[in-house]
C-alpha cells in the first residue's frame, strides 16, 4: 500500500518514522487532496522538486483539520527516509527558504541531540521572512531565526509533538558541543573596541588651539588703558553680576569664607563702610523726622481752622438769635422791671405800716 513506511527504513526514537506524527493528523493527511495528487510515489529525488514550491509552512487549519503542503511533505519524507546527506543539503539551500524549512524540521524529528544543535544553530543567522499558516486558515509572518528557535525550545511545534531534546549545558559539560558564540556577540564586541580606539584616539590627539579675535583683544586692552588712565572703575559684566547675586543668596559655604577673611585682612575698609552706614542711617533719620515736623504742623494748621470755622459758625448763629430775640427779651425785662417794682414798693409800705412809718409816695 501507498501509505506503508519503506521495508529499509530504520526505526526512529525506537519506533515506526510515521508514528511521530499523531494517528489522528496521520489519518487527515491521507485523506487529502494534496498528498493523493502529489504525494503518491514520490521519491528522494522528486521530493526536492515538491519542496522548491512550497511557498507556506504549518500544520493544519480550519475546522476539518486540513493538513498544509508542509506537513505532507514531511510525513512523505518520515515515510521513504532519505539518506542524511539529503537532509543536510536540504538546510545547506539558500535559495529556497520553504526548502530549509522543511530540512530543518526533518532534522529536529529524526536526528540525535548533538546533530541537531550542529546543523539547526548556524541557521540563527538567518533572517528571512517566511509565511505561517495559522489554525484560522489565515497568513502570518515569522522570521527563518525564529522557526528554528522554535524547533528547539518547544515541545510542540507545526502540531508535532517533538522528541525529547538534551538540554544544551549537559552537552557541554560532557564535551560533545562547543560552548556556542553568536555572531551579535562578535558585532558587538567589535563595536566596542572601536569605540574604545575612537577614545584613544581622541585622548592622543592635541587639542585645537582656539582661534583669537586679535581686534577684540586689542579694543579691550585700549579701553582698560583708557580707564587706568581716567581712573573710573572697571564697569561689571552681566556674568559677574549674575556670580555676584548667587554668592550673596547663598551666604555660606565658601563664598561665605570668602568675604570673612577679606573683611578680617582688611579692617580699615570695614570701618569705613560702618561709617558710611551710620551716616547714611542718620541721614534718612534727619529725613524722617523733618518729614514728622511738616506733617504735625499741617495736622495743627487744619486743626486750628477746623476751631475757627466752629467759632465763626456758633457766632453767627448766636448772633441771629439775638437779632430774632431781642425784641421780645426787652419787653419781658420791661414787664419783670414793672412787676418787680410795684411788688418791691407794695412790701416796703407794708414794713413801713408794720413798724408805725408812712408809706412812700408813688
């Protein structure tokens, strides 16, 4: 039968070559198109041709579980096991990715441990893009580096259950592998010892000379003759004037140091400068006090208005009330006057009667 594995193939992992791929994917993939049409009696000649146009890799898709090309090919390679020098040559291929692919896969079901890191790693330094048949049936795209770093880090892989692998670090401890060196490694080192002699480099040579502006120099040197000359003071930048302001906000510290001992090694200047502050205090005291006098004097001027207007208000109003009122004060004092005479000359006729005298004549 079409689908019995070949009488001189050897056992693999002790088992039937077709046994590593499971019974159910095994019964789907007879079942289909692809492998009755393109798989039947193919051999290890023909198998390369069949590799050259696959143009996507996987497992299987959709609801029915429908094997791709990829997988067909290879149980058809499990099936009549080629020789290993065909499977290496099918790595070796740089022409063909999906060809790599396929020889890579091949490698990592059938062959041992050490074979498979000697002939799967170098191709970590392959980049290309290949395209991933997902189980939705729909394309996605991975990278030849990652394929293979799959192939040797899972356990399940194109829905394969993958053969135990030995772990690198054992194999090296027994001496059948190489410690292994990526090439990143050796870019990287390489990078760095450029930029190291880039520094060397940099640190021999001399430094430029910076250019002068002999003009500037020159103007500045006239105009500080010019001032020694005068006598004016050298007028300060905004720099030191900036310097100046940070020194004076900071206070301690050094610039602090600073000023004490310069205040300490020059005691006549201090004392100058503590004269001239009392002259300055006493100056704007004298100013205070003036301007204390005017404002009290004015204060007393507005005061003695304020009495003069009440005064002239309270006359003319005392006046009017004489004008009003006089009238009508001399005609009761006329009356009161009457009243009190005739009462005044009635009680001294009766105290002249009481006593035996005549009475006054009115």
């Amino acid at each position: 039968m079409a689908n019995r594995t070949a009488k001189d193939a050897a056992t693999v992992k002790g088992t039937n070559p077709q046994f590593l791929v499971e019974k159910i994917i095994r019964q789907r993939i007879y079942d289909s198109l692809f492998w009755k049409e393109h798989c039947f009696a193919l051999t290890a000649e023909l198998i390369v041709d069949k590799g050259m146009e696959l143009r996507y890799v996987g497992g299987i898709y959709a609801g029915n579980i429908k094997p791709t090309p990829f997988l067909c090919l290879l149980l058809k390679m499990l099936q009549i096991q080629p020789d290993k020098e065909i499977a290496v040559e099918f790595i070796r291929q740089e022409d063909f990715k999906y060809l790599r692919a396929l020889g890579a896969m091949y490698v990592r079901l059938t062959m041992t441990s050490v074979e498979q890191y000697k002939l799967l790693e170098p191709l970590y330094n392959d980049y290309r893009k290949l395209r991933w048949m997902n189980k939705m049936g729909k394309f996605e795209m991975v990278y030849m580096d990652d394929f293979i770093d799959g192939l040797l880090r899972e356990e399940r892989y194109c829905d394969i259950q993958l053969p135990r692998l030995q772990k690198r670090e054992a194999l090296e401890d027994t001496s059948e592998l190489v410690p292994y060196k990526s090439l990143l490694e050796e870019d990287l080192g390489k990078l760095s010892s450029d930029e190291s002699e880039e520094e060397d480099d940099r640190a021999r040579k001399p430094e430029r000379p910076k250019l002068v502006n002999r003009r500037r120099d020159r103007s500045k040197e006239r105009e500080r003759d010019e001032r020694e000359r005068r006598g004016s003071p050298r007028r300060s930048t905004s720099r030191e004037r900036d310097r100046k302001k940070d020194k004076d906000s900071r206070g301690g510290g050094r610039g602090g140091e600073d000023k004490g001992r310069r205040r300490s090694r020059t005691p006549e200047r201090r004392d100058d400068r503590r004269d001239r502050r009392d002259e300055r205090g006493g100056d704007r005291r004298d100013d205070r006090d003036s301007r204390r006098d005017d404002r009290d004097g004015r204060r007393d001027d507005r005061d003695r208005r304020d009495d003069r207007d009440r005064r002239d208000d309270r006359g003319g109003r005392d006046r009017d009330d004489e004008r009003r009122g006089g009238g009508d004060r001399d005609r009761d004092r006329k009356r009161r006057g009457n009243d009190g005479d005739s009462r005044s000359i009635e009680e001294t006729n009766a105290m002249r009667a009481k006593l035996g005298m005549a009475p006054l004549d009115v």
